[in-house]
C-alpha cells in the first residue's frame, strides 16, 4: 500500500492496525530487494525532477493554507 499509494508508512501502518516501525522495516527490506532505477541520471533530467519537485513543494504549501 505505501508503494502503490506514495502514502507515508505511517499512516498505511495506522490504518491496518500494525506498529509503525513493523511496516517501515517490511518497506525497508523490499525496497533493498528490488531497488529503483536512477531515472533522473543525467543533468536535464535531474533539473527537470528538481523543478517538478519545486513545484510539488509549493503546492503542498499552498493546499495547506
């Protein structure tokens, strides 16, 4: 649920009824077996993934007001 959802492990954890840091050590170990690609290798595609994660950031920000 925390992969396919982007949902903190936290509140995934919560909402089945398990402690927190069980579900992080479970996230934690699959992601070690099957780590993700660096997509963002070269520097176009690092600056377009720091601008999407700009804008990202300031929508947060202002969903939150």
């Amino acid at each position: 649920m925390v992969i396919e959802t982007g949902r903190p492990v936290a509140e995934v954890a919560r909402d089945l009824g398990i402690h927190d840091g069980t579900l992080g050590n479970w996230f934690n170990a699959y992601r070690r077996a099957h780590p993700e690609p660096d997509e963002a290798s070269g520097p176009v595609e690092r600056a377009r993934m720091k601008e999407i994660e700009d804008e990202i950031r300031g929508l947060r920000m202002e969903n939150e007001s």
